[in-house]
C-alpha cells in the first residue's frame, strides 16, 4: 500500500476513535491489504467495537435514573484571617457584668448600708437614750433585741419592757394608795431591779435544766389553786392581777409562779447534795452542836453560838407554831416531841436543825396562845439551824463565775 494510502487509514482509524458514534456501526468490507496492514486494521476495528460495546453498557445501567451533575473536586479554599460571618454573628460570652446588672448590684448595696445606718440608730436611741415609744415597743417585738446576755442566754428587750410596764403600775398603784409610804423608784433604780430579776431567772432555768429540775404544768396548777382559793376565785385573782400589774393569770404563772415553784425545787436540791463541800461543812457543824447538848449543854447557849438564823441571839426561839406555819419536816419531827424534848439532826430544804420543844398547848383557854380561839395543837418551839447551800448565795456564785453582759445599765 502506498504510504498515502496508509496515513489516511490510520487517520480515519483514530478519527473513529475519538467520535465513535453512541450506535453500533456497520463495518464495510475493505479490499485486503497485506497480512501486516490486514493485523494492524482488524485490531483497530476491535477496538473501535469493544469502546463502543462498553458505551452500550454504561447507558443500559444508567437508563431510568435522573441525571447526575457531575461532581467536581472541591478547591481547597485558604482559610480567612477573620472567622465566618455565621461565628461573629454570634457575640462570645460576657465576662462582666452588664449594666442592668451593675445598677441592681448598686442598689443592693445602697440599701443594705441603709439598713445598717437604720439599726445603728436604732440601737444607739434604745441602749443610750432608753427609747421607749410605741414604735420602739412594736420593732423589739419582732427584731430580738438583746437586753442581756448570761451564760449564753439571750434576755429579750421585749421581757424587759414587759416587765417593766407591770412593776411601773405596781408602784403607780401602791403610791396612789399610800403615797406617803411608797416612793416610786427613779428610772435608773427601776431598770436595775427589773434587769437583776430577769438575769438571775434566765440562770435559774439554765442551771435547774442541767440539774433535771423541772416544774410540770400539774405542779403550776396545783399551786395556782392555793392562790386562788385564798384569793377569792379566779375573778378576784384577774381582778388584782390587771389592776396591780395589768396582767393575765398566764403572765402570772410565767412571770412568778414557775419561778417560785423552781426556787423552791432547786434550793431541795442544793440541800441535799452531798458533793458540795459547802454542805459537807454544814453536816459537820450541825453534828458538833448537837453533839455539846448531848454532853448536858445549855440549848440557848449553843444556839447562840452555832444557829446561822436570826433568831440565834434569842435562844433559838421561834415563839408558838402551829402545825401549818412550819416546813413539813420540820413540823413533823416538833411536833412528835414531848415538852421539854430535844430532837436528832433534822434536815429541811434551809439547812440542818436541832429542834426542842419548850411547851404544847391546845384549845383557846391557854393564854399561850393568846385568845387565838384555835383549837389545833401549837407548840413553842426553838431550833439551832446551820444553812446548807442557799440558792441566792450560789446564783450569786454562779454570776461571778461567768461573764455576763447588761446591755440596759
């Protein structure tokens, strides 16, 4: 084959190539050539038909799917200076506080030096200046206001004006009823009786608490019931209570029946604890004199010389008694005497006692008893008395033992 001839096979072979149309493509028979240009064709015809068998198979497996665009690699963009508008859209969180903020702050603030410069004031009119109107009355009432301090022990402003209202009317009362007879004290001499009182009871409730001593309500109302029956009855009882102290029976049996009755039960108390090196003493004393009498001592003498009552310069005389005007021991032990008769060491809540009884009458015919006209038994009796531990000396102990802080004075 001329070389012209082969340059425009080869061309046409290549132009099939690149533009094999997407149908199958009859070949037409071409006059043999040599075996060498007959291979080189019959190859280039193969592979004309496999690229255009393969076409044939990728649109009959995308056939009925829609069209994809075709996707293209991404650029790799370089990243910005500043972050994407999305991220500064959204302002980073505040570290400070924003100015509504600054403003409720400042106002707080504001307010609670107000507060303080307020109780300041108050403070300063009620300790120093005694402020006592009814403004002053209605605050204390719900602000705790100390008006001391014992042991621990916080004693309201509150109980103190409470008290002092009811002993005010009390002395205004017994004034107008006997103004030559009753002074009413000055303000300072009125706010230490009321303030020494409510010291020495808040000490007696801490200190009969740690002792188990308590009072219960039946033993309030049991004593109440005395009262009331030599009062007159309930009404009478209210009637002297609200014109003397302008108080309730309740104010009555907090303020000083429970006391009483507490007294009463401590100083049992005190009396019969042997621990207490004081009544150990006391035992020792009282042994020592009863001892002298048994050896033929005169009773009046060693009265005198050993009994811490006051009636020990005469003798130890008590004059006549009955029954009910003496301690239940006391009365007990006296009155199983015969005249003349000395007894054994008796012990009552006030201390140690040797009793002698000097004589017994009976009936309103006895000039001992002195025209009473009472027909019980009485006795003039004498007694040597050596104290235990009394309850106001061992408060007063207790007191100065402690620090305590009286805001009023």
């Amino acid at each position: 084959m001329p070389e012209t001839t082969r340059k425009k096979t080869d061309d046409q072979i290549s132009t099939k190539k690149a533009f094999a149309p997407k149908k199958r493509i009859r070949a037409t028979a071409k006059k043999p050539v040599e075996t060498t240009e007959a291979n080189s064709t019959d190859a280039a015809r193969k592979e004309i038909l496999e690229i255009i068998r393969q076409e044939g198979e990728t649109q009959s497996q995308t056939a009925g799917k829609p069209a994809q665009a075709e996707q293209k690699p991404a650029p790799v963009a370089k990243m910005p200076a500043s972050p994407p508008a999305s991220f500064a859209a959204t302002p980073p969180p505040q570290t400070t506080k924003s100015g509504s903020g600054k403003k409720i702050g400042l106002f707080v603030l504001a307010l609670f030096i107000v507060l303080l410069v307020g109780v300041g004031v108050f403070a300063v009119g009620l300790y120093q200046y005694h402020w006592n109107d009814s403004v002053t009355r209605g605050v204390v009432k719900v602000v705790p206001f100390p008006a001391a301090i014992v042991k621990g022990a916080t004693i309201r402003y509150s109980d103190y004006f409470h008290d002092n209202d009811a002993l005010r009317q009390y002395y205004q009362t017994q004034h107008e009823l006997n103004p030559d007879l009753v002074t009413i004290p000055s303000d300072e001499a009125m706010r230490g009786l009321i303030v020494e009182k409510l010291i020495r009871d808040t000490l007696l409730r801490r200190e009969a608490r740690a002792a188990g001593v308590t009072v219960s309500e039946e033993e309030l109302n049991v004593e109440l019931q005395k009262i009331l029956e030599d009062s007159g009855g309930e009404q009478a009882l209210e009637q002297s209570l609200q014109e003397l102290y302008n108080w309730t029976i309740d104010d009555f049996k907090n303020s000083i029946l429970e006391v009483f009755i507490l007294r009463e039960k401590m100083q049992d108390h005190l009396s019969n604890d042997s621990s207490l090196a004081y009544n150990q003493e006391a035992q020792q004393r009282a042994q020592e004199a009863f001892d002298k009498i048994q050896s033929g001592g005169e009773f009046e003498s060693i009265a005198a010389e050993y009994s811490e009552d006051v009636t020990a310069s005469q003798g130890g005389d008590l004059g006549f008694m009955g029954r009910d005007d003496l301690d239940e021991e006391f009365s007990k032990a006296a009155f199983s005497l015969d005249e003349g008769g000395v007894s054994d060491i008796v012990q009552t809540k006030y201390g140690y006692h040797i009793i002698k009884v000097d004589e017994k009458v009976k009936g309103a015919d006895s000039e001992s008893v002195e025209g009473s006209g009472e027909e019980e038994e009485r006795i003039r009796v004498r007694h040597i008395l050596i104290r235990t531990k009394d309850l106001d000396s061992w408060l007063n102990e207790q007191l100065d033992d402690h620090k305590v802080y009286n805001f009023i004075e």
